[in-house]
C-alpha cells in the first residue's frame, strides 16, 4: 500500500470540500430561494465543479509519482 503524502492528503480535502459546496449549491438553487442568492449561489457552483476535478486529478497525479519513487 502507498503512503499518502501530506499534498495528496490536502488536495483530497479540497476535493471533498469542493465536491459538498457543489452539492450543496444545487440543492439551494432547486430550493428557490437560496440563502446566499442566486447569484453568488450559482458562482460558488460554477467554480467548484471544475476544483473538484482538478484537484482530484492532481492527487491521483501526485500518487502515481510517488509510486514510482
């Protein structure tokens, strides 16, 4: 088993976070009414669909570099 370093560790944390923000802006855009607005609800959402993607694949990247070490 590969040993997890400390920037695979955090960039799965931005991941996770990232992952939930999007969830979470979904759920308050089809409520109505969110709670932050459309507007910043939408932007939050936006943006934290492609962090997601990016930041796991740059932990699957730093993984398989150590890999090989």
């Amino acid at each position: 088993m590969t040993p997890i370093t400390a920037k695979s560790g955090i960039l799965l944390a931005l991941c996770c976070i990232t992952a939930i923000a999007g969830v979470g802006s979904v759920f308050e855009l089809s409520s109505g009414e969110p709670e932050l607005g459309s507007l910043t609800t939408g932007i939050i959402l936006a943006l934290s669909v492609p962090l997601t993607g990016i930041s796991f694949w740059a932990a699957v990247q730093d993984t398989r570099a150590n890999q090989e070490r």
